[in-house]
C-alpha cells in the first residue's frame, strides 16, 4: 500500500482524523497479528515451510489460553510428526551449515559436522559438549544410505539428496569407534571431517582455532588483540619484523597471536591428509592424528610437520614440543570472555580445550544470539532486546544448555513482529 495522503485541502478535524488512519494503516501489518498468525509465523520461522491446519490449530490454541503459552506453541512447530520434519531437516541444518566452511556459506551440503549438531539439538544434549564430546550422528540403518566414510561425504550426501528426514534417521555413535581415532583425539565437531575438511587442511592448523572462535564464541581475532600478554609462545613462522617494520608485529601481530597460539597448541597432533595435486579440496581426503609411538619424521616427534612451517621466520621464536594448551587470556582484556573458574585454563589435546572455551559465558552469550538472529530475523536492537538476551541466556544455563529451549524462547519473544 502506498502510504501517501493529500491534506492540502483538508480541514483541520478531517486532517486529525486522516493523520490517525494514515498512520494506522501505513504501520507493518504484523503489529497487529491475532494469535494465529503469531501461530503461523512462529511456526514459519522456526520450521521454514507452512504448518498444516491441525499444527495451526493446536499451536494457537496455546496462545488463546487464560494464559497463553507460546512457549508451548513453539515446541509443537519443533517437534510436529511430518514426513520432513522443518526444523531439523531446514532450519538446524541451515543454522548450523555456515561453521563448516570457511566462507561462512549456508550453501554446502550436510555433513558429519552439521548432522552432529542437529542430533545433540534433537537428543536435548548440553549443548557445551560439541566441542568435546566423543559424539557422532550417522545415517540410521533404516535410512538406506552408504555408510559412513573417513574419506567422502557420500553418506551425508546421499541423505540431503534423498530428502530422507533428519529427526527420524539420525543415530548417535561414539565418534571414536566410527573414525577409529583414539578416545583422546576426540574434541566433538571439532574432530568430524567436516570440520577437518575446511580448517585442518594445509596451513597451520590456526584455521581450526580462528573459526571455532568465531564460530561458537562470535569473537574474532581482530576483537580479541590483546597486546598486553607475554609472547613467549608465538610459533617460529610468525615475523617479527613483517615487511621489514617489527612496529607491525609489537602493535598488531602480537595481540592476537600471544593468545592464540598457546592455545591452539592443543591441535599439534592433527592433520587433514590429501591429494594436494589431484585433490586440492580434500573431497576424498581424511583426518590424520598422531597417537602415541607415531613420529612426524619431519619434527622427530608426535607434533605434526605444519605445526612447525616457516620456522626461519623467527628461529628464536616459540618450537611446539606437544599438545600442552594454555589460555593466557584469562587475564587482560579478554578475562571479560566469562572464562569458568572451575577449570584450570591449562591442559593437554583438543577436547579440553575445548570445554575451556564451551564453558565461557561467551559461549553462551554467542549461541542465544546466533539462535535470536535466527528466528526473529533480525540482530538484537534495543534495550528491550538486550534485556530477552540476557533472560535468555540464564534460562540456557539453567536448562542444562538445552538450546533447542532457546529455539523456543525466541519464536515466543518475536512471535508479534
């Protein structure tokens, strides 16, 4: 509707009287919603396709109650009984796609690491356990698909193309068994080949730690340049002088490697292996983990070789000898991340590093905010806002980190917008 009135030859009472149906007409429709659109869109918006009438039906009912209980309504979108069912075949899987790649992209097809994170939704898991957990969600055998591979997608692939329906076909393994990489090597998606796949291929290994970071703690290493702590840990390929200025390393470089670097010693054991000639994306590569007795000849040691490229940069700089991690984050600027207490902030290998990050109130305050984007379609915007966030956020530490909670909670706040 084109909200355009001509007043010019209007008398003053016609002109009030216009003003007021003009700015009733021309605000968005959606402020005025009776309970079953509320209905109908929090459905939409947590399944991404229609409800039936009966969903629709029993979903408004909630919110025509004494008192309502949207609530209620959502988790009847969440957990309707369809052939295809939206909120884990569509919006899970769409929430979780863009932590697999590095380009951030909800384009890819479903993998290890995305089926992995629908299942723990699904099986109410703390949701702090996926990035530790010795957990994997494969094909159910009454999927009808290839098994699972350490090599290709095929099985994932295969599930997606047939519109096989996640919440009914999914199983939950114990990733070590499946893979055959140790207990130890386990640190949840982090360790699913997914996940090797787009951050342990090549480089350093940092990949892995930088888009963790991002990913599940919405932190960016630029945000967390802290040039303050010691340096005594930055790797033997990081310049001191880059470009032949070393104010460029003391003002910038510095800040976010002194406290990356420590901490991404947890993966020194790690590698995605592959064709690099034939195969430069690794679609038939695997992850390669180095247990005890195996020797990289190149390091003479368990650690593997990219843990130690480039080591002319800076030979004085800092030689990985393991796996030992340690956070020195915890004080400075970034003590702010809400690191637990209860944890050490030091340790050996991938899986406990990675509760020391799950266990942040950053953690927590990222996931809220990534599911509120999610379902409200919108960042957070004002104080109001801030203040469901903040309610949000304590009812998913009090829910045992259920953030399929979360999923509703949301739906219910925005269910008027």
């Amino acid at each position: 509707m084109a909200c355009v009135v001509n007043f010019c030859r209007l008398g003053k009472r016609s002109i009030r009287i216009l003003y007021f149906l003009a700015f009733t007409l021309c605000l968005p429709h959606l402020t005025f919603a009776d309970t079953r659109d509320q209905a109908k869109r929090m459905h939409d918006r947590l399944t991404g396709v229609p409800p039936d009438t009966a969903t629709l039906d029993l979903m408004q009912a909630e919110l025509d109650k004494a008192v309502p209980d949207p609530i209620a309504a959502a988790f009847i979108a969440i957990e309707e009984n369809t052939a295809h069912n939206g909120f884990y075949n569509v919006t899970l899987k769409n929430f979780a796609a863009p932590w697999t790649n590095r380009d951030q992209s909800v384009f890819v097809y479903l993998n290890d690491y995305i089926a992995t994170i629908i299942g723990m939704v699904r099986d109410d898991m703390d949701f702090r356990e996926i990035l530790s957990a010795d957990i994997i969600y494969t094909a159910s055998p009454s999927a009808g698909v290839a098994a699972y591979s350490n090599s290709n997608n095929i099985q994932y692939e295969q599930l997606e193309d047939q519109s096989i329906d996640l919440k009914d076909n999914l199983q939950a393994q114990v990733q070590s068994t499946v893979t055959g990489l140790p207990a130890e090597a386990i640190a949840g998606v982090t360790t699913t080949r997914g996940a090797a796949k787009a951050f342990f291929i090549d480089g350093t290994n940092r990949a892995m730690f930088g888009y963790t970071m991002l990913n599940q703690l919405c932190r960016t290493m630029e945000s967390l340049n802290d040039t303050t702590r010691a340096a005594d840990r930055i790797h033997q390929d990081v310049s001191r002088s880059p470009g032949g200025d070393s104010r460029i390393f003391l003002n910038n470089c510095i800040g976010c490697h002194t406290g990356m670097d420590p901490l991404m010693q947890a993966f020194a054991y790690y590698d995605f292996v592959h064709d690099a000639d034939n195969d430069p994306e690794g679609e038939n590569g695997s992850l390669q983990y180095n247990s005890n007795g195996d020797i990289d000849p190149y390091t003479d040691s368990r650690v593997v070789k990219k843990m130690r490229h480039n080591e002319t940069n800076f030979p004085y700089g800092y030689v990985v000898p393991d796996d030992k991690w340690d956070n020195f984050w915890r004080d400075g600027k970034n003590a702010t991340l809400g690191w637990d207490q209860s944890l050490t902030g030091s340790g050996n290998g991938a899986k406990s590093m990675g509760e020391e990050l799950a266990h942040s109130q950053a953690f927590a305050q990222c996931q809220v905010e990534k599911v509120f984007r999610n379902v409200c379609l919108r960042d957070v915007a004002d104080s109001t806002d801030r203040a469901q966030v903040s309610t949000m956020v304590s009812s998913f530490e009090a829910n045992n980190y259920n953030i399929k909670q979360v999923f509703a909670e949301s739906a219910a706040y925005c269910k008027g917008d």
